[in-house]
C-alpha cells in the first residue's frame, strides 16, 4: 500500500511538487492544466460524429492546441449512459490514426488516450501518447496499469461508481476506490509522480452524489494526488436548469472556476477557448 500523503488545507496545493505529465515536469499549484476532449466515436453524448474523420479530427485537435490546451485527450469509446461497447479492434482504429497524424508535427502536442483497454492503451502509446485515461481507474483490466507502466505514461486513475458503491458517503466511497487504483498503478509500476486522480462526475447514480463531491473538492484534492475535474456539458451542468447541450457552457465555465477554487489541478472541457481564460482568470486570484 502506498505512504500516507500529508494532509492539505483548504486551498493549499503543495507549490513546487512536480508532476511528470508525459515527458514534461509540471509543476503542481503553479496554474490550473486543460485537458480537451476529441471524441473519434458516432455517439458520445456531446460531440459523437463530429470528428470520425481523420482530417476533422486532426483539425479540431490542433485548433485546442492554439486555444491554449495542455493536453488533448482522444476517446475512441463513448462512455456515456446506454452507449454499446466496440471491439479494441475498433477502438483502436478509431484513434491511432490520428495519434500518428499529430505525431508527424515537428513540435508534437502531448496526447492522452481515453480508454480502459490495455491493447488499445499500448497501440497509443506506441502511436506517440503519454497520458492514459482511464475511467474505471485500472481496475477493469488491470494489465493496462503494466503497460502505462511499461511506457513511462502519466495515468489519470477515475472514481466510477457503475458496478457499485464501495461505501455509503460518495466521498468514503470516492476515496476507497481511488486507494484500490492507486495500489494496482503502483504495484504495476507506476511511479507516484505519475499519477493524476479524477473523482468521476457523472458516473455516479444521482445528481446529489454529483454534488457532494463537488462539494467535497477540497477534501478529496487533500487526498494528496494532482485532481483532474470533469464535469464539461454533464449532466449537472444541465439537466437541473432544463438546458440542452449547447447551452451547457456557462454553467460548465462556472465549475471550472469554482473548481480551481477549490484546489483542482486540472479540468477536462470541450470548449478549451473559453474554459483557458476562466482557469487564467482564476488562476490569477486563487494561485498565489
């Protein structure tokens, strides 16, 4: 079982602990990490069949960059509620390609791979990603942690509460389960500085459970790991308001900012423009 981590207060992000993000030293609590989302799937719930296309993909991908991204994470399987499975076959010829377009830049932007497949992790990795992104946090197929391990990738480890609630607080329950997926990384081999914890909102049952954890940010962020928060057109950005998913941006921008408050490291969006100028905003009057 790994150490113990110091306890954090409050807004307190352990300034000057460096995150190996790839292969680039990030230092954590110096300013809020953008991830941005590429869908390569026909049904993710809010850009499926935008960008199947190789071409459209690569473009899109490269316009986040301009738009500030730190990081751009590339999905070949919907995760949504109801979506239906597809082969790693498949998965992976959804998302390699472009891996390798982007690869062939001089300067090539730093690329995480959305998935929960050991195989489908290995081929992008080898194809040019550093980040593997998984949403049931290793413990779905856990050879995955002995490939991110093997490649030296940066893990993002996700809370999913889909096969089950570990306690009956969503925090405990949060909690537990990211020390279940933290001791299968380290165990593979993942360094600890590697390792980057998402509590999962959205994969839970209810609404009120998406918001105690929100909620509960600053106690989960003194866990003592880098927190990713992703919360971009969910549910919580929209159902409660009766908003459809292209009028999910403001209260999307409104977590981000209440989410750097409460000490988050990282946010994964969809709308990188507008999403980077909240986090610098923010930055600016949370980081000191």
């Amino acid at each position: 079982m790994r150490p113990k981590m110091p306890a954090l207060k409050g807004n307190e992000m352990a300034v000057g602990k460096v995150l190996k993000l790839g292969d680039r030293d990030w230092e954590i609590g110096a300013r809020t990490g953008v991830f941005g989302i590429l869908n390569a799937t026909p049904d993710s719930f809010s850009d499926g069949g935008r960008y199947t296309n190789a071409d459209a993909a690569l473009s899109h991908l490269k316009e986040m960059f301009e738009e500030g991204a730190d990081v751009v994470d590339i999905g070949g399987e919907s995760t949504r509620p109801g979506s239906q499975p597809v082969s790693a076959e498949e998965e992976i010829s959804r998302v390699v390609p472009i891996i390798e377009a982007i690869g062939s830049e001089s300067k090539p932007p730093l690329i995480s791979i959305d998935t929960s497949k050991a195989s489908v992790a290995r081929a992008a990795l080898q194809a040019g990603a550093r980040i593997v992104n998984d949403i049931w946090g290793f413990q779905k197929d856990s050879e995955i942690a002995l490939v991110a391990a093997e490649r030296s990738a940066t893990c993002v480890l996700m809370h999913n509460s889909r096969s089950g609630w570990l306690r009956e607080s969503a925090l405990d329950s949060v909690r537990a389960y990211w020390e279940i997926s933290i001791d299968i990384a380290l165990q593979a081999g993942v360094e600890e500085d590697r390792i980057i914890l998402d509590p999962g909102i959205g994969f839970t049952d209810t609404r009120e459970q998406d918001l105690e954890m929100l909620r509960g940010l600053k106690s989960l962020r003194a866990f003592g790991f880098p927190l990713l928060l992703g919360v971009s057109r969910k549910r919580i950005t929209g159902e409660t308001f009766g908003l459809s998913l292209e009028e999910r941006l403001e209260p999307t921008l409104a977590m981000t900012a209440l989410g750097i408050e409460s000490g988050v490291d990282f946010v994964r969006v969809h709308d990188v423009k507008e999403n980077v100028r909240v986090a610098k905003m923010s930055d600016l009057i949370v980081r000191k």
